[in-house]
C-alpha cells in the first residue's frame, strides 16, 4: 500500500515538473493579430487646401479677353495657312515659268528677246532664276505644312482659355488642393469631402470633389494635380485664401471583410492570409477586392472571428 502511495507521488511531482518546465519553455506569441469580422471598409485622404471664391469682375473680365485673343491666333492660324497655300502655288507656277525658260534656253542659242545669241550672263541669269524660283516654292511650302501645328496650338489655347474663363463663372465656392501622383488616380469627380477650416476647426463642412487635373504639375521633381473641392453651407466668416484641411473619402464598402495590406502573402501567383488559432498557423488562399491605401478588401476565403496574423513570417514568393 505504501508502495502504491510512493508510485502516485512520483508520477505527480513527474507531471508537475513537465508541466513546469513546458510552461517556462514556451515561447510566448508576440505576433501582431487581428480578429476579422465583416463590417465597412473605409479610407480617406487627408490635405490642406486653399479657399478661393467666385471670381472677380476684373478676373472674369481678363479671363474673357484671354479667351478672345485665343479665338483670334487660331483665326490667324488658319489664314495664315490660307495664305501659305495661295502663295505656295503661285510660287510653284514660278517654278515652272522658269523651268520651261531653262528647257528652251538649253534647246535654242537664240534669245527671244534679243533675237541674238544668249550670253554667258543671260544664261545665267535664267539658271538662277530657276534655283531662285525653287527657293521660294519650297519656303512657301514649309509654311504650309506648319500651319497645322500652328493650329492645333491655337485651338489649344482656346480650350485652356475657355475653361479658365468658365471657371471664373463658377457661382459654387470651391477649395483648392494639390494631390500627389500617388494618390490622384483614387480620386474621382463626386467623392465626398469633409472640410475643416483653421479658422473654425470647429466646424466641419460638406464638399464633393468637384473637378481633377488631367496633366499635373511638376515642381521640384513632385508631380501633383490640381484637385477642386465644392463646399456647401459656407460661413459668411469664411474670406478668400483661408486654409482647410480636406478629407476625401475614397472608398466606402459596407458589410465585407478588410485586411491590412502587410498581411497579404504571394505564392506562385496566388494570394494567402496566415490565420492563427494561438496553437497552430495556416496558409489560406483569397480573392482579393478593391485595394486601399492601407488595407485591402476580401472576397472569398475570410470567415467571421478568423484570427490573421497581420505581419506573417511567411515570405512571398
């Protein structure tokens, strides 16, 4: 019996050391995780910007002249080419005057006009008239060929005109801000907007993305594009080239998952998220949907309360 007792308190205090020694050998998950549930997924870009409100008379006015002067180079543009065509042709009937003026010259030794042989000078003369001839054809005829870049330019320039002029024609104020090449391809034209004026950090205001630049702005190697915010329910308070921070939302999703981007893994073409359930991890293949600035949208693969791992050590590949 006591035999019995002794073997029981081994194997306990056996266990018990195990144990002990398990617990104090465990390497504790320090890993960064996260609990996924379907919910909204949203992002926003945040900028400063610029106030301007409805122009002037005397920038309209400006504006409309500009536009006007515009109008009138492409007019000239287009007679100029008019008059290159004209003045082409007539040249080029020069050409031939003075060419069948070689031809006999070089087929007969008497000159018409002199009823005599032709001189060393005559000649000559009638031989540079030729080149003369040819000289101007060819100048005549490189300005016509231009007149059409001189064109293009013009009605250019009509077109950059024309939407400064109706810019200033604007009755809806607007904010100004300068959005990097990085974000710019994710705004578009009736994004909401978030307005908050330094002035009145107080009280945020409504706004749309009203218009984005097609060509950006290169200054010290940044590229940016000018971006316009319309603003509702302006204070009276507010004055032209007061500052505001702008949050543009650009994605809203509601009832999908979303991921950080750093837990997305790449393998052969397919993409992964490393799930953990504290004891073990797997590799589970997703489709991926629209991707944020920060995170990234799940479509398939992700179910509730899954826990990932939001900087797996997997690497890609």
């Amino acid at each position: 019996m006591k035999l019995q007792k002794i073997h029981i308190v081994i194997i306990a205090v056996v266990s018990l050391s195990l144990l002990f020694k398990g617990t104090l050998l465990k390497k504790p998950d320090n890993r960064l995780t996260e609990t996924i549930r379907k919910g909204t997924f949203a992002e926003s870009i945040k900028m400063s910007g610029v106030f301007h409100k409805t122009a002037s008379d005397t920038q309209k006015a400006n504006s409309f002249a500009a536009y006007q002067n515009a109008v009138s180079a492409l007019a000239v543009a287009r007679q100029n080419k008019e008059t290159a065509d004209a003045n082409m042709w007539t040249k080029q009937q020069a050409v031939l005057t003075a060419q069948n003026e070689v031809d006999f010259k070089n087929e007969n030794t008497t000159n018409p006009l002199t009823k005599n042989d032709y001189t060393n000078l005559e000649k000559a003369e009638i031989d540079s008239a030729l080149v003369q001839a040819k000289k101007d054809f060819h100048a005549y005829e490189k300005k016509f060929n231009e007149a059409d870049i001189a064109i293009a330019a013009a009605a250019a320039q009509i077109n950059a005109a024309q939407l400064e002029y109706e810019d200033t024609l604007l009755n809806e104020p607007v904010i100004t801000i300068d959005v990097s090449e990085v974000y710019a391809p994710k705004i578009k034209v009736g994004q909401p907007a978030t307005i908050l004026f330094d002035a009145f950090n107080d009280t945020p205001l409504k706004g749309t993305v009203q218009s984005i630049e097609s060509i950006g702005t290169v200054t010290s190697s940044t590229v940016t594009f000018e971006t316009k915010i319309a603003v509702r329910d302006l204070p009276a308070d507010v004055k032209p080239n007061m500052t505001a921070i702008v949050n543009i939302e650009i994605i809203r999703k509601e009832n999908t998952f979303s991921v950080p981007s750093s837990a997305i893994l790449k393998r052969n073409g397919r993409t992964y998220l490393q799930t953990t359930d504290g004891q073990k991890d797997k590799l589970i293949e997703v489709t991926i949907g629209e991707k944020g600035l920060t995170k990234v949208e799940i479509l398939t693969g992700l179910e509730n309360d899954m826990r990932i791992i939001v900087r797996p050590t997997t690497k890609n590949s």
